[in-house]
C-alpha cells in the first residue's frame, strides 16, 4: 500500500471522484457525475504507462479501451488525485 490516501472521495461541482492506489505504480480512478461512471485503471513502468478506460454508462460502446504508451517526459507519479487524474486524462487524448 502507498502512502497516499487509499481512497479518497470529491464532492465539488457533483462531480466525484474515487482513487484507490494499491501499490506508488498503480492507480484505479472511478469518475462519476450524475448518469455518467468511468473507470481509469493506470500502471505506470519504467518507460511506459498503460491506461485501460470504461465507461460503464455508455451502453452504445460496452468495451474498455487500453492504450499503451511511452512515459511521457515530465510524467509525475507523486501528484495529488485531482493532479493525476488531469494528467491522464491529458495522455490518453493525445493517444487518441
């Protein structure tokens, strides 16, 4: 177990936010507001990140997605929740 809150809920703006880290290189995001639940499961490497999306609330797409990518320069493994999160949302758009 990290350090780092275990789990650690946000209310702001209706938007919560779950994060569950089991070990400094691993990290399970839940995101939900209103109607709308997605699933982040990110592992970071030595030189790479995989992040496994779902979306459990869009019935017109039932698959996760993966990506599998080169760390990118800069990639922070010691940032706050809200941090992290910002951050792969920000590395898987530039993988799509």
């Amino acid at each position: 177990m990290s350090t780092a809150d275990p789990l650690l809920t946000r209310a702001r703006s209706g938007w919560r936010v779950q994060v569950t880290r089991p070990d400094p290189k691993v990290s399970l995001f839940e995101v939900a507001l209103s109607d709308y639940r997605e699933f982040f499961f990110v592992a970071v490497g030595e030189r790479s990140v995989s992040v496994t999306m779902y979306d459990t609330s869009d019935a017109t797409y039932p698959e996760p997605q993966t990506f599998i990518f080169a760390k990118p320069y800069g990639w922070d493994s010691g940032l706050s929740d809200e941090e992290a999160l910002l951050q792969v949302w920000q590395a898987v758009g530039v993988q799509r």
